[in-house]
C-alpha cells in the first residue's frame, strides 16, 4: 500500500466555504506585492479558448468559476480574487506574449498555474526571472520540478516519466514478452512518456519497443501513423498524445480489426473527451493512470467533494458535459490556490506564497481518490505521491491492481 495511503489527513478539502472557514487567519503585519490591495487580489492566466487544442479551455472556465463562487462567498481574508483569464490559443509565442501583458500591464500577484507542457513551457524562464509565482501549473513534465534553478515555478501534477515507468512496470508483470507499439505527441509530454516507458522496461526496452512515431499537435489525423503502428504485429499501443488524436487513434484501431491491450496517456483520459468520441464499445479494456475522480462514477458520486464539484458546475459552468473531466484538474488548482492565500493572511508577499505553496503537508484536495495526499517541499516540489492503475470496463474506470507509490518509480 502507498505511503500515502497511510499517511492521516491533516487538512478535509470538502470545498472552498468549508476549507476557507478552518484555516486561521494570521495576525501579523500587511505585506503586499503587486496586485494586491485591502480589497483585492489580481491573478492572471491563460487557457486555449481557441486553436488546435481548444477542448482544453474549460480547464481554464473553471478556474473563473472557482473564484466567482469564492468572491460570492465573501473572498479570502475579505478580499476579492480577480481572476484575468487570456487566451493562449496553446501557442508557446502567444502565451509569453498574454503572460507578459499580466505581468507588466496588469501588474497581477501570481499566474494561476496553466494546463499544458507547451504553454508552461514557454513562460518559465520569464516568469522565473521576474519572481512570479506560477502556482499549480497543470503539467507533468519533470523540468517544471527544478526547485534550484526554477523555484517561482510550482507544479501540481504526476510527472509523464513516472506515468510510463508504472505502465511498463505493469506489463513486465502482466505480459512479459510483449511487443508494443508507441504513438507519441512530439512535445516533451509524449517524449517524457515514452523515456519513461524505457525507464520502466529497463533492459527490456529496445527488444519489446518494436515501433515508436511521432506526430504534431497541428496534424489533421494520426491515422496514418496507426495503421503503420499495426503493421507491426505489436499486442500493446500505448498512445501518448490528447484526447482528440487518443480518441481518432481508438476508432482506427477498432476499424482495423486490430486488437492490441490498449494505454492511453492521462491527459487523455477522459471519459467525455475521448472514450465517448472514440465510441464506448471501441473504448473497452483502454488502461490509464489515475488520481482524479470522475463526477459521473457512481462509486463516487455520494462523495462530499463530488457533490459539492457537481454542484459548483450546475450553478457555475452549467453547459459542461460532468463526463468531461477535463475541468477538474482546474477545480483542483483554484482550490489549492485560494488555500495557500488563506494561509498567507495578510502577508501576500510573493516570497510568502511561494513559501505556502511549497510547504504543503498531507493534503486531502477534493476530487483526488482515497488515500491520495499532497505533499512538497522547498527542495522537491512533486506533490503527488501515488496514484491508480485503471481499465475502462464501459461504463467506468476501475482499478487494475493496487495503488502505486510513485516515490518507488526511481
């Protein structure tokens, strides 16, 4: 079992009212960095609201929403969160041009951490050298984890190596000699997954690795690729890519005939955004990696923290499909965010935040499954520290085994 499986919650995350209610407010003397006054606290971010991957702009939607239900609920230590929300188009030139007007013309406190390797990617030295938080950002490239030389820089999401070590690993023990294929984004998320297969299969690796492919987020189709990947005769394809090429890539393989165990990257796991895209009967048996619950699983669904998500999207993103997931891991970023500036109190310093945000202990977030706690430092800045194996049986995802410890994937 998990470390953190044993590990006693210091902190319930039943929501913003009832988290911003128990953490105390400190008494010490005002500290204010830009963007803060008595009444205010301006953040700033940037989501793909247009472009190639658009279907990702309801992560950045409900952040908005977040703060909005905050604001409604009387702000944090009485002060209002406005939120600047640009659009990045998930183009690395376009975010630093939107990242660069936050900072210098908006003047915010901190970036509420992005989705996206790409667009984090492309601000990280900037926003490092100004000494500007970017806090949460919603990415598992393991260059976002550089305390040292990157400490303004926080990420809140399991790295894309570790995710391939764990779906190695689980093949070694399941099927030990087979043959897989692999279709990549080629970017460092779909680079960190495949190093991090290799890591997993170790030895092992250039034998059963029969074929790897790339493709660009701009390509129309990968469905040349899969029909090159069949050709090889593999009995696994680990697709490491969105949810729009995972769920093209599925449909293909479906009108193939071709029947390999099938991975897909957590980033495409979505029920609503790829598998049901993909088609539910063509979907069964997929395996992904996990640490999020689904709004729609009825294992979950009387859960607090899901009732309260589901709740919070009626009232405030009521066009979301609740089978997209993709909303949640901004849930999960607002959250974390409003808890580290509760903590702040009146000293919203960036040096102070940074400070919260990378002294978390035991954190029980809403929306993440049992026994998963958020932990970091300031000389390791990974918080999560498990997750789950998952097999999608038609209706949800369901564990394949037990809940990994990712200190042990090294």
């Amino acid at each position: 079992m998990a470390k953190t499986v044993r590990r006693r919650a210091a902190i319930l995350g039943l929501g913003g009212a009832a988290l911003l209610a128990a953490l105390p407010r400190r008494s010490r003397a005002k500290s204010y960095s830009p963007g803060v006054t008595d009444q205010e606290i301006k953040l700033g971010t940037s989501a793909p609201y247009s472009g190639p991957a658009s279907g990702f702009g309801v992560y950045g939607t409900a952040q908005t929403a977040y703060f909005k239900m905050i604001n409604e609920q009387g702000g944090i230590n009485g002060r209002k969160i406005n939120l600047i929300s640009l659009d990045n188009a998930y183009n690395p030139p376009k975010t630093l041009e939107v990242t660069r007007q936050l900072v210098e013309n908006e003047n915010i406190l901190a970036i509420a951490g992005m989705l996206g390797t790409n667009p984090n990617t492309a601000v990280q030295k900037y926003l490092n050298g100004k000494r500007v938080p970017n806090l949460f950002l919603t990415s598992g490239g393991e260059r976002f984890n550089e305390p040292k030389e990157y400490p303004w820089i926080v990420p809140l999401y399991p790295t894309y190596v570790a995710q391939g070590i764990s779906f190695a690993r689980y093949i070694v023990a399941k099927t030990p000699g087979a043959r897989i294929a692999v279709l990549y984004l080629n970017d460092d998320l779909g680079k960190d997954f495949l190093r991090g297969l290799q890591l997993g299969l170790a030895g092992k690796a250039k034998t059963m690795i029969v074929r790897a492919v790339s493709h660009e987020l701009t390509d129309p189709t990968i469905e040349t690729q899969i029909i090159d990947l069949k050709s090889t005769g593999a009995d696994i394809l680990m697709q490491f890519t969105t949810p729009k090429f995972a769920a093209q890539g599925i449909r293909k393989v479906f009108d193939l005939g071709w029947k390999p165990t099938q991975f897909l990257s957590s980033v495409a796991a979505s029920i609503g955004a790829t598998l049901i895209p993909a088609g539910i009967e063509r979907s069964i048996g997929v395996l992904t990696a996990r640490w999020e619950k689904t709004p729609t699983d009825t294992e979950t669904a009387k859960d607090d923290d899901v009732r309260q998500y589901v709740e919070f999207v009626r009232k405030y993103m009521p066009s979301l499909n609740l089978e997209d997931n993709t909303a949640v891991p901004g849930y999960i970023n607002a959250f974390m965010i409003a808890r580290v500036l509760k903590a702040c109190g009146d000293d919203l310093a960036r040096d102070n935040i940074l400070k919260q945000a990378t002294g978390l202990k035991d954190v029980q977030a809403p929306m993440l499954l049992p026994g998963i706690l958020l932990s970091n430092s300031p000389t390791n800045y990974a918080a999560f520290h498990a997750m789950q194996l998952c097999r999608f049986d038609g209706k949800r995802w369901v564990a394949a085994g037990d809940m990994i410890d990712t200190d042990d994937l090294k």
